[in-house]
C-alpha cells in the first residue's frame, strides 16, 4: 500500500472550504496464484496518512489467508474488526480502499468488466461537468466553461452556491440565459445554509428550473433535510457526507432527499455501493454519484437507475487510461478490472514518503 499526493491542476473552492490537494491512498491485493487486484479511496487534504496507518495496522493483516472470491464475508469481518471506529470516514474510506481491490481482482480473473459483473444493467451514462463552476469563478468565466462543455457534448455543468442570495440569483440567470433551457444546471451549497436560508433560497432559485440543490444542510440534519424536500421545487440531492447504508435508507424512508450521490470511497467501497443504489431503486430515486468519475462510470452503468456521472479528471497524472465520453456519454471500459489503468512509473514517483514505499521505487506488478 501507499499514497499519492495529486494536486488540483485548478482552485477549487466551495461555500466552506477549499479542495487543497487529493491524497489517494492505493492498496493492491496478492491472490494465492499470482493474480492482482488494485483498489484505492481519496480524501480533499486530510486524513490520508491515518488511512494507511488503518490499513497497515489493522485491515490488512485481517486479509491474510483469506478467500479473496468472499468479498461480502471480507467486508462485513473487516467492518466489526474495526467496530470502534465505524460507521465513520476514515474507517469507510481505508474499507473502500480493500473493497475495491477485491472487486478489481474478481472482475480480472472472472475476464468480466466491471460495469456487467457488477449488473450490467446500461452501456453509456450522462456526464455533467463541476470543473468550471467553483464559487471563486467569475460568472463570466463559468458561462464559458458551461459552453464549451456544451459543445462537446456534455448534458449539464454544476455550479457552486453560497454567495448572497442576490449574487447566486444573478449568476444562476445569467448561466441559464446563456446556456438555454435543454442544458442542466445543478448546483452545490457544501452543506453551507441553515433551514431558514435554505428555505428561501429553494425559492428564489427555483424560476431557474435546476436540476437539484445538493447537501443544502449539514449532512447529519436528516429532520430539516425532509421538511426543506417537502418545501423546494428543486430536486434534493445528498450522499456525499453518508458513510453506511443505514443513513441513506434513513434518507430515502424520510422522503428527506430525491437524489442519491453514493460516493464508492466514502461508503466503503462497491459492496456497499451496489446495496445503497438498490435500496435507491426500490425507493424510485436516481443515483448520482459524487466525484471519482473513473470508478463511478462502470458502477452506474451497472444498476438501472445511475442517471449522471460528474466528470472530474483528478487521477489523469497517475493513470494512463481516459474515460471515454462521445457525446456526452460515459462509456465504461470493456476491459477487466475497475477500468483504470496505473501508471506505477508515476505512482512511484509521487508517493508520500513513510506511506508504506519508496520515493521513486518501480511498483509495477512484476517489480513487487
């Protein structure tokens, strides 16, 4: 195992925080007869190094011996190992970085991709953009973004809310004039506004005809998540901030939110992915998952209600495979695996010092 430090190639900020740098914890499970399976999670800056040190501690030697094809026996054992410290996110994500190696593994000795072992239930999914809507951007500089995008292809950009509700007001017009009526505009408050404010911001937003408000509220506020959804025209959207299933069918049972934004890394990994986009498809909502587009492809293009994928090329400078898009379309990969290809030259290179390797050192399989 190791981490690799990718910093944005732009300045991402929010309502409350600035994206500062991705650490990308990367684990590879050995199978007794040689095969390789690579799995990996992400923070935005913090709690990477106490991943790893979950990992190296605790996780890892729990695998040892184990039947790799148990994947659900694995996850489940590996979660009451770490009672104390779960349902939480370093706990999910250092699970994630297990869960979906294991899965890497299964899909390359099955010779199935991922997107059909998985459920094979769509070939393409709809991409939306966030690159070009952060809260620091100048409307004008996001308009050109959302055009470009436009051109190429793309359904839908987000954009990012948490300025006074006149200046979100003037830049939601604005982007809506320019891009038309065909084009999705969805936007992202970062959990930034109490329900008073958020009650009167669904409002004022609403004449924009949005795609949804995402995390309007803190995460954990499932009471004013429910009475602001039965209030807003605007679709709610959460799930970046939910670590088990129990708090997405809290969520979904609560009528609180109207889309699912799974996050594979901070749910802990596809085992628990697959089961959260279930429970949204019983309860008739989409899912949308947040961020990690190279995963998430496969994985909504596996159940019947993946409805968008958010492009955000993060893992570009450690990878050597692209997502393919045509038309606005994510294609996920016909190759074995989770669909990523690594570029262990540069994982070598931009390895975190004390993360488990060497600073430089050859991790291509066949060196480990």
């Amino acid at each position: 195992m190791l981490m690799v430090d990718l910093v944005p190639a732009t300045e991402r900020t929010d309502a409350i925080q600035s994206f500062v740098s991705q650490e990308t914890p990367i684990v590879r499970v050995y199978d007794s007869d040689g095969a390789v399976g690579t799995g990996y999670c992400y923070t935005i800056g913090t709690g990477g190094p106490s991943t790893i040190e979950l990992l190296r501690r605790t996780l890892a030697p729990a695998l040892i011996g184990r039947d790799a094809d148990r994947i659900e026996a694995i996850w489940r054992d590996l979660l009451y190992l770490t009672h104390a410290t779960s349902v939480g996110a370093i706990t999910s994500l250092a699970l994630a970085a297990i869960d979906t190696a294991l899965w890497d593994l299964r899909s390359r000795k099955t010779a199935i991709p991922l997107h059909k072992l998985a459920g094979g239930a769509q070939e393409r999914v709809p991409v939306y953009t966030t690159e070009g809507g952060w809260l620091h951007l100048p409307i004008e500089a996001i308009v050109e973004d959302s055009l470009a995008v436009r051109a190429r292809g793309f359904k839908g950009a987000k954009i990012k809310i948490g300025r006074p509700i006149a200046e979100d007001v003037a830049r939601l017009g604005a982007l809506r004039d320019a891009v038309g009526a065909d084009f999705e505009i969805f936007t992202d408050a970062n959990q930034s506004f109490r329900i008073d404010d958020a009650i009167r911001r669904v409002a004022a937003y609403a004449p924009f005809g949005l795609g949804w408000i995402e995390e309007p509220l803190a995460a954990d506020d499932l009471h004013n998540h429910a009475a602001l959804a039965r209030r807003s025209d605007i679709p709610v959207a959460v799930g970046e901030s939910l670590y088990s299933l129990r708090q997405f069918n809290a969520y979904c049972h609560a009528e609180a939110c109207s889309i699912v934004q799974v996050d594979v890394a901070r749910v802990g990994g596809i085992t628990p992915w697959l089961k959260v986009a279930h429970l949204a498809e019983a309860c008739n909502i989409a899912v949308c998952p947040h961020f990690l587009m190279e995963i998430h492809a496969p994985l909504c293009a596996a159940v019947p209600n993946g409805k968008w994928v958010e492009y955000i090329p993060q893992l570009d400078p450690i990878t050597t495979s692209r997502l393919r898009i045509e038309d606005g379309q994510a294609i996920p990969s016909e190759q074995p695996g989770l669909g990523i290809d690594w570029d262990w030259d540069a994982i070598g290179h931009r390895a975190v010092e004390g993360t488990g390797w060497t600073v430089g050192a050859d991790l291509s399989p066949r060196a480990s």
